[in-house]
C-alpha cells in the first residue's frame, strides 16, 4: 500500500475516533444536564404539592412557615423520623410530625464497618441534598463522624441517607411521598438561612424500661448507649439539640 493511501487512511480513523470521542462527551454532558433538571423538577414538584400539608403541620405547631430551624430525631425500634421546627433562630422547638420509615436494615446498635447494613447511631448533620437520586430525592446524613471513625472495626463505610422508595441496606427508606415532605421541610429551613440541620439517631427511646430492656439484651454497647442518652436526655429538657464534642477514645462529651 502506497504512503499517500496509509496516511488517508490514518486521518479517517482519527476523525472516527474523534467523532465518537466528542459524541461521548456531548452526551455525557447531555445526560448531566437532563439529571440537573430531572431534580429541579422533583424538587420544585415536592414544593407543589407537599408545601400546603407542610404548612398546616407547621400551623398546628405553632410554627410560621418557612422554618427558620428544623430538627429530625430518628427513633430505629419505633421505626419514626420525628420532625421538629421553629420560625425563630433561637429558642425552644416544636414538634410538628412522626414520618414513619418505610423500611431500615440491622438492628439497634451502631455501624462500624462497610458492609453491616446498620443503620448508624448518633448525632449527626445533613451534609448532602441529593435530588437527583436514584431513591427519588434523598438526605445525606454525615455518617462517619468523628467517633464512628475512631470507634470503626476497619473501614466505617459511608454514603448513608434518608431517602425515597422503600428498600434499605443502611440508609432510611421513607416511600416517596413522606420523602417529599421531609425533604421540602429541611429545604426550606435551609433556604431561610439554617446552615447546620441536626439528625439524631437513637435505637430508642433513651429512659426507663425501653433503655433498660435494650441494654440488657446488648451489653456491648451499654457505655456507647449512656453517651447517646445523655444527649437525648438534655433534648428531653430544652427542645434544643446540642452538638457533643468527641474525645480520643471516640466518647460523646456534652
């Protein structure tokens, strides 16, 4: 074969391959910018159709919407996301509504290592909004925090959220529809200017004969357990969530 011909040939194959590179590119792009939007319209969607029940909820509790502060206090064995607000910046907040979760891996205790299927315990933020999930729209909660790090049996794993449908390895699956709301309830409080949104998780009700009888049945984790009581303890008391400190051995610290 002549050079001339080598060298058209050379030249076709490279504009081929360019051809498929940019049409990848474009449609790498092209399916961003679908997602971008596919989740601007869940969210703007939730907005819609969640915001007036959100906001008689809010109404019942005494809570002007939007929120300028919300709390959510998971309990595992009651399988409930409490939602907590209030329109002022400081102050005691109000109970407005139980979610219940559509479905939850594990058992009571903490996570400590990629692959459990626990759902976390302890006192952590919302660190992602996430509406373009594959779970419909989801919260990411800041799973490990600096004791599930030092505390972990190897890798902690990560990646934990509430999020829509109902299937979990892990992660809080709420159903679609309570997913909404919840999630334009943190939304709001965000956009009215709330930086940190604490999530507490408790295997229960941390007092009296549900502490007691969990205990019992898991003495592993009753230390553990006394440091989670001690903040729902003092949220018990006040209506205002606190952020303990964590010391060398991994322990909560109020």
């Amino acid at each position: 074969m002549r050079t001339w011909a080598r060298v058209t040939i050379f030249v076709a194959l490279l504009a081929v391959a360019g051809s498929l590179l940019l049409g990848r590119q474009l449609a790498s792009i092209w399916n961003f910018r679908a997602r971008e939007e596919n989740g601007a319209e869940r969210v703007a969607s939730a907005y819609r159709e969640q915001r007036p029940g959100l906001e008689r909820r809010l109404t019942r509790a005494s809570v002007d919407w939007p929120p300028r502060r919300v709390f959510l206090r998971v309990i595992k064995d009651e399988r409930v996301v409490e939602l907590w607000a209030s329109a002022q910046a400081r102050g005691r907040l109000r109970h407005v509504h139980d979610y219940d979760v559509c479905r939850a891996s594990g058992g009571p205790g903490p996570k400590r290592r990629r692959g459990d299927r626990q759902v976390p315990e302890g006192f952590y933020e919302v660190d992602r909004f996430h509406p373009q999930s594959r779970h419909f729209l989801s919260l990411g909660l800041s799973y490990p925090n600096a004791s599930d790090r030092r505390l972990a049996d190897g890798d902690p794993g990560g990646d934990i959220f509430l999020h829509g449908g109902c299937g979990s390895i892990g992660c809080l699956a709420m159903g679609d529809e309570q997913m909404r709301e919840l999630y334009v309830a943190v939304d709001a409080a965000r956009r009215a200017g709330q930086v940190r949104i604490p999530v507490h998780v408790y295997p229960t009700r941390m007092r009296g004969p549900s502490l007691r009888s969990l205990t019992r049945a898991h003495p592993e984790h009753a230390v553990f357990w006394r440091d989670l009581a001690e903040g729902f303890r003092r949220f018990e008391a006040s209506h205002e969530p606190e952020t303990p400190r964590v010391d060398a051995r991994g322990r909560y610290r109020f």
